[in-house]
C-alpha cells in the first residue's frame, strides 16, 4: 500500500508546477539588524528578516545571505511565499538563482496542483522533482 501512495504521490509531483522557481531581477534583503562578515562574504540578518525576488517572498527570524552565490540559509523559522505556493518550516536553504533547495521540519503547498508535501527534510531537486 504504502508503494501505491508513493507512486500516486510522484505522479502528482511530477504535473505539479515547481514551487518557487527561481526569479530573476534583484533580490532585496531587509531585517531589523544586518552585519556583513567580510571574511566569508556573508550578510547575517537577524529579527524580522523579509528577502524579496519579483513575485518571491521569504521571512524568517534569522537569515545567512551569500550575494556573490545568491543563496540564503533561514533558521529561526520561515514562511517562502510564490505564486507556484507556500513552504513553511523550522530552516531553509534556498538557492535564488537555481529555485533549488532544502526545508528542515516543514510543509510545501503547491498551489496549483493542491499537493501538500510534509516531513523532516523535503528537498526540491528539479523543476518537478522532490525528495521527502
């Protein structure tokens, strides 16, 4: 049984949209205090952090931002909101440029296809490719 719902659920995932598909165009990075450590490159947002690309919406309590590799890693809890839908969860490692990445303890909502992913660790490998 638990064979058929992992086939049907792969089905599923794979006409489902991808969710937060990378942008383009800047990403705009606020929070109540940023620091950037000038030996490894990274801006350290802490408290209310809100990083923006086009239709792309990610808060969280804290934030590493690598603009060089345009990529962040969330903790402190997260909400990513796009027009392809909604992941939630304790920590996030996201790649802007690539739309790819990992959520720890958290859900994914695809919008469009009403697939509602949950668990320990869900990472998006491809455009219509994940992995709980």
């Amino acid at each position: 049984m638990r064979h058929i719902c992992l086939l049907i659920t792969l089905l599923i995932l794979l006409s489902a949209p991808a969710l937060a598909a990378p942008s383009t165009g800047p990403v705009n990075v606020s929070a109540d205090s940023m620091v950037l450590d000038q030996e490894s490159g990274l801006y350290r947002a802490e408290g209310d952090v809100q990083i923006a690309q086009g239709d792309l919406r990610l808060t969280a309590g804290s934030a590493d931002w690598s603009q060089e590799k345009g990529t962040a890693f969330c903790s402190g809890g997260f909400r990513l909101e796009s027009a392809d839908g909604v992941m939630t969860g304790d920590s996030l490692n996201y790649d802007f440029t690539t739309g790819l990445g990992f959520i720890e303890n958290g859900a994914a909502e695809l919008a469009a296809s009403s697939v509602f992913l949950s668990g320990d660790k869900i990472e998006k490998r491809g455009d219509i490719s994940y992995r709980v």
